[in-house]
C-alpha cells in the first residue's frame, strides 16, 4: 500500500472511532429534559404519568384518601412544569377560586422584585423615601431605620401584637429595625411603595406586571389591610413554577433570578428559616409567627431540606424542591386546627408525599 493510502485510511479509522465514542457519551448523558410551561390564555396543560416518574401508584392513592379526610380542596404535583397528579376534593373544582391567605404574601415579594429590577425601587432603601415620614408612629429615628428588605424579612421592628391594621398609630416601635423578627402585616406597605413608584394602582401594577404574564387568573379582595389573593388551584401552580425556575417563564425574565435566589435563601440572622416571605427548610432552627420563641430543628422534617414554601391560613401551601423538579400546592381549608402558617399538618403531608416519589 502506498504511504498516502495509509495515512488516508488511518485517519478514516480514527474519525470513526471518535464519532463512535462521542455518540456512546451522547447516549450516557442525554440532554436534560427541558421544563414545560403552560401556554398563556389556554387551559391546555400537559401532563406526565406517575409510572412514568417510577412513582408508587398505590402510595397516590392513600395519599388522594388523606387529602380528603384533612378538608382538602385541591392538591397539585408538577414535575419539570407538567402535571403529575391533580386531584379535587369535597366539592370543588379546577375552576373555581379559593384564597391564598399569607402565601400570598410572596405574591408581594415577586412584585417587589420585579419593580427593583425595573429601577424603580431599592430594597436597600429606607420606607419613608418613598411614603413620607409618619407612616409610622415611630420617631423619625427609628422609622428612618425600616428598609423595604425589613419589610421583605419580617423585621421591622414594629409591634406585631397590635393587629392587622398598618394605619400609622398602630405601627408603634418596639425594637430596631434587623433587630427582631416577627410575622407582622406591616409588609402590606410595599404594595403601597410599589403603587407610588410606579405611578398606578397596585392591583393593575401586579396584573401588568406579573399576573398577565404567566397566565395566572385571580384578583385581591377585601380591603386596605386585609386584602387577599383568591384565584384557581392552577393559577398557585404556575406561579410556583415560575419561583421554581428562578423568574424565567418560557425563555422571558419575569423576575431577575438574583432576586429570586435572595428572597428563597435566609434573608436575616434572628430567623434562619425565613427569606423574603418564603419559608426554608434544611435550617437548624426557625421562629414561628406570633411566638419569639426559637425552636430547634428543621421546619418540616420529613421534607427535602431543599425545599422553600409558601404558607398560608388553614394550610393553603406551595411547595417547591428543586432536588426533584417539583412544585407542588395545596389549597383548602384547615387541616385539623386554624394555624397562621406552618402547621403538623405539613409534616404528616410529607410523610405522604415522600411515600408516592421515593
């Protein structure tokens, strides 16, 4: 054989080879499935099957069972966006509304995040920039400490024993602000700082905003203070999509994900257990409202230590575990007794839930 049509067949021999390698490492590492996001004005949603996801099918069925007898309304599982189990209980359905009591309060947390990243409001910035001095019945001192992030972290220092009412002569100090941690309503004011900012409504700035551009449905009702969100079980799912993939709906920013990630990690040093508005598990300690108690120990145990919810009235929930692609909530009406937030009913739910997915 000639010199050339050796080296001309070697080389063939080699580019072979090397496609045949990089053709194994496409089959060892295939692409990771993309996450699916509902088309917007659609009630079209896909859907993956449990035993396609090797969950335990008997396990979802005494999981359905369970939800039911604990006053359950709806219950919904979505693994990389797309609905794995959805279920209606006790005479409700995927159309009709129900509150979101204070998981809705990371409704605010998005909108806040979205106006920031806009340019138009700084959470490092002291309240009274934007509302005025007086909005509280502090001394101009001790009001010029409140940021709109104390707002966001629950620690503004503000008397929480005073009521839901956030008129100025029941927001009365009792602690520097970053120096005390309490569930207060007092973060109702970053609606009105969002109002000024942006020259409209809040409830138009959030529909605009927010809202419109995931394909939620829903509206707040109620008045001043004691405003609250009520929309179907699917609108709660697809905002807790859109947390669960850092801000990013279907390719578009909706919220920058660095304030995604700053609102879903520790936000202050009294609180391990609390972002902006969201709950975290996987801490060695956490508060719960109305106690200045700290208890010891993870805030759901027999959840992934990964996982940050939103938590609401008489259990309505939102789940999120990015170890497992899920996004899961819950709507309803109170489990055993009336609770504020967290409840036993979250960790009896998990042991469920950790039945079905393990």
């Amino acid at each position: 054989m000639k010199p050339i049509h050796f080296v001309l067949c070697l080389l063939i021999v080699i580019l072979f080879n090397c496609s045949s390698d990089n053709d194994d490492s496409d089959t060892n590492n295939p692409t990771p499935e993309a996450t699916y996001f509902p088309p917007i004005n659609s009630d079209t949603w896909e859907t993956v099957s449990p035993t396609d996801l090797n969950w335990n099918t008997t396990a979802i069925d005494e999981l359905a069972l369970f939800l039911e007898q604990t006053n359950s309304k709806s219950f919904i599982m979505l693994h990389k966006g797309k609905i794995a189990f959805e279920q209606y209980f006790n005479g409700h359905s995927d159309t009709a509304p129900w509150y979101w009591a204070s998981a809705g309060k990371t409704l605010t947390t998005a909108v806040t995040g979205i106006a920031q990243d806009q340019g138009l409001v700084n959470i490092n910035t002291k309240v009274s920039d934007y509302l005025g001095t007086g909005w509280t019945s502090a001394t101009l001192e001790q009001e010029h400490l409140i940021t709109c992030k104390n707002l966001l972290s629950m620690d503004s220092g503000l008397d929480d024993t005073l009521g839901d009412s956030v008129a100025p002569e029941d927001l009365q100090y009792i602690a520097d602000a970053g120096t005390r941690w309490a569930y207060h309503n007092v973060y109702v004011k970053l609606q009105d700082v969002v109002a000024s900012v942006s020259n409209d409504t809040w409830d138009n700035y959030f529909n605009e905003q927010l809202r419109d551009r995931i394909g939620m449905t829903g509206a707040w009702f109620g008045s001043g203070d004691l405003s609250v969100y009520w929309s179907n079980s699917r609108s709660m799912a697809r905002f807790g999509l859109l947390i669960s993939e850092s801000g990013q709906w279907d390719n578009t920013t909706i919220i920058s994900q660095d304030f995604v990630t700053e609102a879903t990690n520790t936000s202050q040093t009294i609180n391990e257990a609390y972002g902006y508005m969201w709950w975290l598990n996987g801490k060695s300690s956490y508060h719960l409202p109305q106690t200045q108690i700290e208890f010891s120990g993870e805030l759901i145990p027999n959840a992934p230590d990964d996982i940050y919810c939103a938590l609401g009235k008489n259990d309505q929930k939102i789940y999120i575990v990015p170890s497992k692609d899920l996004v899961i909530i819950r709507m309803g009406d109170a489990a055993d007794d009336v609770n504020f937030a967290l409840s036993t009913f979250d960790d009896d739910l998990w042991g469920k839930i950790n039945a079905v997915i393990n």
